[in-house]
C-alpha cells in the first residue's frame, strides 16, 4: 500500500497542476482586458497590473463627463464626453440579443415539435436541408440581408436597413440546429404522456404548452443562453444593418474604437468588460436548468 502512495500523490499533483494551468489560461486574458480598462492611456492589453490607474475609460464609457488634457505645454484641459453613451449600445444589443433569442424560442420550439411528434409528407428532406444551411455561415448572406432589408424599407420602413426590428428578423433565420438541439431533447420524452392528454381530449397545442414545454424547460433555457451569446457578440450582420451610431449594437460600437490611425484600446477593453455583465446575469438566472438540458434527456418510462 505503501509502494502506490508516490504513484498516487504524483497523479494528484499533476492533476492540480493541470488545472491550475488551465484557470490561468482563461483568467488571464480577462484580467489583461480589465487592466487595459483602467490603465490610462489606450495601449494594448500588456500588463496585469496598470501602471498608471485611471477610470477615464470607465467614465467615457458609463457616459459620465471627464478632464483631459489637451495640451501638456501649457496644461491646457477640454472636457471629454461621448457623442453617444455606450450604455445606449449595450442597451441596444441587449433589446436586440433578448427579443431575438425569444423568437429562437418560439420558431425553433414550435417546429422542433412538429418534427419530433409530427407525420407529414417530405420531414426528414426538410430536417436535412435546415442541417445543410446551418452549416453556411451567415456572412455568406450579407449582400442579399442588405438587398432584402432596402427592399422592405421602401414598402415597411421599421423593417428597414437601419432598424433593430430588421436586424432581429435576420437573426430569426438561424434556428436551424436550435431546431435540431430540441427536437432531439423532445425526442427522449415519451409520447405515452401527450397520448393520455390527448385520451382526456387536449389539442396538440394544449399538449405541447402544457406537458411538453414544462418539460423540456432545460433545453429552452440552454437555447436561449447560447443564442443570446451568440447575438450580443454578433458583429458582420450588424455592422452591415445598423448604419448610425445610435443604432449599433455593443460590438459594433467597440469595434469603432479601433481606428486604422489610432486604436483606443482602453475603451475599447472596458466596453468588453462591460459587455460580459449582460451574458453573465442571464447564465446566473438559468443556471439551474443549463447542466441538466446540456447533459440529460427530457424523462424516461
């Protein structure tokens, strides 16, 4: 018993070196981004301790007023305020991000339960060709997003280029595998319950809303969570759509700061700290069901 204690102390050191090796390298681009955010000066996420500590960039981006010098011969100041507040960006991705991701729902719930409890002619050609396009990046489509959206924008105008109702109908178009991720979770939940509904005379859609959707919270909570990642860290789409300022979304207002002449890399690096508040208050509240809807079926008999 002895002999083995070495063998076992060394794959537990290993282990814990492993991990920690891992922590630090996930940790410390973040804490690098949130150094750059309060050094002041814009220079490059370089250094984990700031040498000089300043909330200049916090101020620019939280829209508060602040001095800066503009000239250092003669100590001249001027006073520094952004023309848009980037809290009306992060709002703005946030309307967006959260308005999408509920329509994800409410498509790709709806059509995942047609395809799993359903009998209709031509399904699994359907199935294949929406797993086909999934597989085509949305960039691909940026020219006909534009054509399209100018189009509508002569005949509707709040669905326009320009326009976050426009901006969210495109992101509507990607559910393919968020159909895909449901209809397999529906799948692992016997249909012996909806049957005994439908005996006590429920209608397919009082199924699905009542015993189904209860269900199946677990996958709806992860479907929600990666699609609202996804959009408030979309940029091509956007960058192409929303046309002013007060109309971008957080990545495309970040993405202004880096200049080809000059990139303000502390505004920049305290807009991405502020932009992960958002995804990390929604992963708190769905947490719960996030490991279960990842790792596990809906029920079995």
């Amino acid at each position: 018993m002895n002999e083995s204690m070495p063998s076992f102390s060394f794959k537990q050191t290993a282990a814990h070196l492993f991990l920690i090796g891992f922590i630090a390298l996930v940790t410390v681009p973040f804490f690098l981004v949130l150094s750059a955010s309060f050094r002041a000066g814009h220079f490059a996420p370089n250094q984990l301790i700031p040498e000089q500590v300043s909330t200049e960039h916090w101020r620019f981006v939280l829209g508060l007023p602040f001095e800066e010098i503009a000239d250092p011969a003669t100590g001249e100041t001027r006073t520094v305020r952004a023309a848009v507040p980037p809290l009306r960006w992060l709002w703005n991705s946030v309307k967006v991000s959260v308005t999408a991701s509920l329509g994800i729902l409410l498509l790709s719930g709806t059509a995942a339960y047609a395809f799993a409890r359903m009998r209709f002619a031509g399904k699994e050609p359907i199935l294949k060709g929406l797993l086909i396009l999934q597989m085509f990046p949305l960039v691909l489509a940026l020219v006909a997003f534009y054509v399209i959206l100018d189009f509508l924008g002569g005949w509707l105008p709040a669905l326009g280029l320009n326009t976050h109702p426009g901006l969210i109908l495109i992101y509507l178009g990607g559910i393919s595998l968020f159909i895909w991720m449901i209809k397999g979770y529906f799948e692992t939940i016997p249909p012996s319950m909806e049957e005994s509904a439908a005996i006590d005379g429920a209608t397919p859609f009082q199924t699905f809303w009542r015993i189904l959707l209860p269900i199946s919270a677990p996958i709806f909570a992860v479907v929600f969570i990666l699609s609202f990642i996804g959009y408030m860290s979309e940029y091509p789409v956007a960058s192409v759509v929303l046309q002013t300022s007060d109309q971008w979304t957080l990545a495309v207002g970040a993405h202004s700061f880096l200049y080809e002449q000059e990139k303000l890399w502390g505004r920049f690096a305290a807009l991405a700290v502020l932009s992960g508040v958002p995804i990390t208050v929604i992963f708190l509240l769905c947490q719960r069901w996030v490991v279960s809807g990842l790792a596990a079926g809906g029920i079995k008999e």
